[in-house]
C-alpha cells in the first residue's frame, strides 16, 4: 500500500500530534471493523499509533489505490470506551 503526502495533509494532522508514520500504521494495522466507509468515498481507521495510543484515520483512494489522509488524531476518551466495547 502506497501513501502520498504533502504539506497540507502532514501539517493538517500535526495539529492534532500525529506524524506521517504513525497515521501509516494506524491504516496498515487496521482490524476488523475496520475500514469503514465513510460518505464522499473516505475511509475511517481506529488503531494504535506510537506509543500505543489510539488514533482515528480518516483517508481517501485515488485510482491507483494510493492512500492520501485527510485526517488522523487520538481517540477521545468516549471513543476509546466505544472501541472497547465493538471489540468484545
């Protein structure tokens, strides 16, 4: 699986403290439920990240099936308890 960055999409998920690497694992790590397909032909991801920590992606494919995020940042405590509960 190929991702394609720019500045925009590095620095969009910086905000929220994700680098690169960690949304790529996130997506590449992916387990059931997940992907799931979101409106407007985007994916949504949770998985661990660095550290350990639980992250949302939010990427779309292009036609080459190349990965570019649009979003990625940590679970909110609320999510995290949801997650727990899809995964029993």
């Amino acid at each position: 699986m190929e991702f394609r960055w720019n500045a925009w999409n590095v620095r969009h998920i910086s905000h929220h403290g994700i680098v690169p690497e960690e949304a790529e694992k996130v997506v590449l790590g992916a387990r059931r439920p997940f992907p799931l397909a979101r409106e407007d032909d985007k994916w949504l991801v949770w998985g661990r990240g660095n550290g350990g920590r639980w992250v949302q992606v939010v990427y779309v494919l292009d036609d080459d099936d190349v990965v570019f995020v649009i979003h990625a940042r940590p679970l909110t405590d609320r999510e995290k308890h949801r997650l727990r509960r899809k995964t029993r």
